[in-house]
C-alpha cells in the first residue's frame, strides 16, 4: 500500500512513504522512533487521504550528517519531501518529538500548513530537568548503552495497567528504537534540550488544531493536557482513557475516530 522513496538533501537523506490519494496528511513519529511506528493506524487513513509518512533524519532509513538535529532542520527535512510530491499544504500530525517538529514547520513554514495535531506532544520547551535528563541520555548512547534506555523509557511509555496486554506493540517499538542509529538518537536529542517554547506559534495558528493526549500518560500527566487546554481553548481536544503515551497503539481505533473528525474539519 506504501511506496517507499527517498531524496538527498545537504544534511544526508530523507527517506518516507506515500500511501493512499485525497488530501495529504503528514505523520511524524516520536523519539527512537521511525515511520514505522504507524503501522496499521496509517493504512487506516490510506482509506480517505494521501498518508505521507517521513523518517526524521537521522531515523529509520534517513541519514543525517550534522551532530545536532534542530526542530527547525528537521521541519526544513519535512517541506522537502513535500516539496517533492508536490504538495502545497499538509495536515501535519505529530508524535511527542514528532509535534516539536511539526510547530517549527507551522512557525516556518505556515503557507503550507492545512492543520495541525500534537498528538502526546507539547508546545512547551524543555523544563530544566528535562535537559538535564536529556544530556544524561547522550552520555548513556555515547558509552554503548542505548538498549538500557530503550529497556525502561519503551514500557514507560504504554499505560502500566495495560502493558501486558500491548505485548507485541512493546516489543515492536523496542525494536524500531534499538535499530535507531547512535548519532540520529544523539542529534534529536540536542535538538530537543534546545528547541524552544513555541505556544505562541501553537495560539497564533489560523488553521484548525487538535491536541491529542492519554489520561494514563507518564510523561505528559492529564494535569498538564488540561492546563494546555485552558491555556489553548482554540484547539479542540481528546483524551484517550486507557492510552498513556502511545495512543495510536493503545487505542487505535478511537485515536482513528478522533483525527478523522479533525480532517473532515481541516478539509471541509
């Protein structure tokens, strides 16, 4: 159902695949993730949209050559490929990193820009401890021991009351992240301990947002969604009950109910 392709650019290469005809929906994955973390959720979309799905350099089979991968560079690597296909203006629905990298190409780039969904992300920059957290993370990469983060930040990331039943989607998202090379691990990395705060893109939007969370969510507590709702009352927004951080897994059917009322309102 997808095609895969792939572009050069100055930094190394994109790689990304197209499934489906209709209006173009960009789906931008997460932290020691690839595109193909979407799985079945995207072929679902395939059925009324042209899905276009893009590896972050540095992941999956995009090669970056720079040390650091700024949101900004990485937004560059999305209008690229867009570029290409001949797309004038996307949908862009990002996961967790994937929403970082889907505001800086709202600040940048907004002509091309039909909507947008931070789906378990934030507009916020990284707290203090966040950073601080994040250089923790490089050490371990750069002493050889991805596969001890990948063992406790993957099952972190699903609802702890659920995990035994998301076996397989565990496991599959462990693998996806172990074969996430060191350097792209290490660049999005810095780049998301120095992105910055970006709620005033999100509150300046004139296209239509949805802010997806999971009430079960470690990393972005139901607290803090709700006080992103307050503070974005423009955005229309759902709550995944029984999801924590990775809604399209957890829940894909309702996570599919939830984006696909948001496009028929994107593209009415």
């Amino acid at each position: 159902m997808f095609k895969n392709q792939s572009l050069q650019w100055p930094n190394g290469s994109i790689a990304y695949k197209v499934g489906g005809a209709g209006h173009p929906v960009v789906l931008l994955h997460g932290y020691l993730e690839s595109s193909d973390i979407w799985g079945d959720f995207a072929i679902s979309l395939c059925e009324k949209y042209k899905v276009i799905c893009i590896d972050t350099p540095g992941h999956g089979l995009s090669h970056f050559t720079g040390d650091e991968l700024t949101m900004e560079l990485a937004a560059e690597a999305v209008l690229l490929v867009l570029d290409k296909l001949g797309v004038t203006a996307a949908t862009m629905v990002g996961h967790s990193m994937g929403g970082y990298i889907a505001l800086a190409f709202a600040e940048l780039f907004s002509d091309s820009l039909a909507g947008i969904c931070l789906f378990h992300s934030t507009p916020n920059a990284d707290t203090e401890e966040k950073r601080k957290n994040r250089f923790r993370e490089i050490d371990l990469v750069l002493r050889g021991k991805l596969e001890l983060i990948v063992t406790n930040s993957i099952p972190s990331a699903f609802a702890a009351s659920e995990l035994s039943s998301m076996a397989n989607e565990v496991e599959h998202a462990k693998r996806i992240a172990l074969a996430t090379p060191s350097k792209g691990v290490v660049a999005g990395l810095k780049g998301m301990a120095s992105r910055k705060d970006r709620n005033d893109v999100l509150a300046g939007l004139s296209v239509p947002s949805l802010l997806i969370f999971g009430a079960m969510d470690s990393y972005i507590p139901s607290s803090a969604a709700m006080m992103l709702k307050e503070k974005h009352h423009q955005c229309n927004m759902v709550m995944l009950s029984n999801s924590g951080h990775m809604g399209f897994l957890e829940q894909p059917n309702q996570a599919a109910i939830a984006i696909a009322s948001f496009l028929g309102e994107v593209f009415m």
